[in-house]
C-alpha cells in the first residue's frame, strides 16, 4: 500500500504535445505515436533542491550523471498487437520493461524494479514519480502505480456524487497481448480489488469492446500491488525499445 500523504513526488509542470494514431485492420490494432503524454508531467530532468532530486541523484543512469537528469522525449511508438486476442492455457511472465499502450499516448512498464543490491522492489518504492505516476527511463515517459488518476478529462464539482461514482471505469490503454486495460471500478461501479482478478491482475465480464457489448478478459488497475498487469493472459508481442529485464 501507498501512502500518498508521505511520499514525494517530482515536482514542476510540463506540457507535451501528444502524437498517438491507432488504427484498426480485422485482425490487427496498430498503435503509432511519439510516446509523449496529453497530460501535464513533472519537470524532468528532476530540478536541483526539490523533494524528489535526492532519490533520483543517487541512481546511476547510463549517459547521464545520474538519474536525475534523465529528461523526457518523444520516440518511436510503433506497436501492432491482436484485435481479438485469445486466452491461452497459462499466463506468460513479463520479460520486457513495456506492458501495454495508454490512450493517453504514454505506456505501462513492468511493475518491477531493483535495489541498490540487485533486488527486487516495487517502483514506486525506488523512486518518487510525478503526481501522473509517471517518469522517463530512458527519456521515454510510462507509468507505475494506480495511473488512473491522470487519465481521461478533468472531473466536473458535481463528479464526486454517488451517480458518477457508481460508473465502470473506461477503457484507458491496451496491453501488448491485446487485451484491454480498465480502470478501476468494475461492471457494478465498484473498486476492483485484487481479491476480485487472477494472477495477471485481469478477469472477465461484458465491457465495451469495439463499439460492442461483448464478454471479454480484460485488466484493471487499481491501488493494490501490482497496480497493473503482472503478466500476460494472451500471447504479448516484443515492443522496439522496450528492453528486456527490469529497470
């Protein structure tokens, strides 16, 4: 669990001009994009003197004097996955740092990272992220942590009422296996707990799909570790840049 009152977070505002066309064929969605995110981010590099730059200094990055100077960059975003993914018979470990595509134009990134010996620890424990859950590895900006908070249009006063509360979260991204990834609040407008997913963080009932009704396995993030998706239900593709291992 997160406590939010108690951790930092990267400081600064940034505005990004968001470049991300998905297009579909009868079998393929393809995602082409900059990466870049349509909301506000933290002033990467991390600035000198704020609440998170000691967390950030300490971190060695390769071409860089530490991973506080790690600045955010468009690149290349140029993903094809299944339009009509199929669960297999057993769930595939993550073994890339990309897990799927935010509609937001960022991406996912394995819920994973290491210590300063080689463990591993929840990212959000390693380093403090913008109040989007975001940071750059390798100049390009994903996500960790519940990311929901950031996506979709700024809420109206009236959208903490009990009506707006009882809505299923929206469709917010798209993992590298196709399936699709949900906000937090399920069918019956209730926050998905872990409790309620399979191992990959994922389960299945009727979502819109396409501009169809259909039932369907999807994923949902929420506040409990991993927050995301913690393998794949489908078969995942390999995503150019995305590395292979943890941060």
């Amino acid at each position: 669990m997160i406590d939010v009152l108690k951790r930092p977070f990267v400081s600064g505002t940034m505005h990004w001009h968001k470049y991300l066309r998905v297009t579909t064929t009868a079998t393929e969605r393809r995602f082409k994009g900059n990466g870049l995110p349509d909301h506000p981010t933290g002033r990467f590099p991390v600035q000198k003197g704020t609440p998170a730059y000691k967390y950030y200094a300490e971190i060695p990055a390769h071409g860089y004097p530490s991973a506080a100077a790690i600045p955010i960059k468009p690149w290349n975003l140029d993903v094809t996955v299944p339009r009509y993914p199929s669960v297999r018979a057993q769930p595939t470990c993550i073994d890339q740092l990309t897990t799927g595509m935010a509609l937001a134009g960022g991406t996912f990134h394995l819920e994973v990272a290491t210590d300063a010996e080689d463990r591993p620890v929840d990212p959000n424990a390693a380093l403090p992220l913008d109040r989007c859950w975001g940071h750059p590895y390798d100049t390009q900006y994903h996500y960790h942590g519940p990311s929901q908070t950031c996506f979709g249009s700024k809420p109206s006063r009236g959208s903490a009422n009990t009506r707006s509360r009882s809505r299923r979260s929206p469709l917010v991204g798209y993992a590298i296996d196709g399936f699709g990834i949900f906000g937090p609040r399920g069918e019956d407008g209730k926050i998905v707990r872990n409790r309620d997913l399979d191992v990959c963080h994922g389960h299945t009932h009727a979502i819109m799909w396409d501009g169809k009704k259909v039932v369907m396995y999807h994923y949902h993030l929420n506040g409990e570790y991993p927050y995301s998706i913690g393998c794949f239900r489908g078969k995942p593709v390999t995503v150019p840049g995305s590395g292979h291992g943890w941060h």
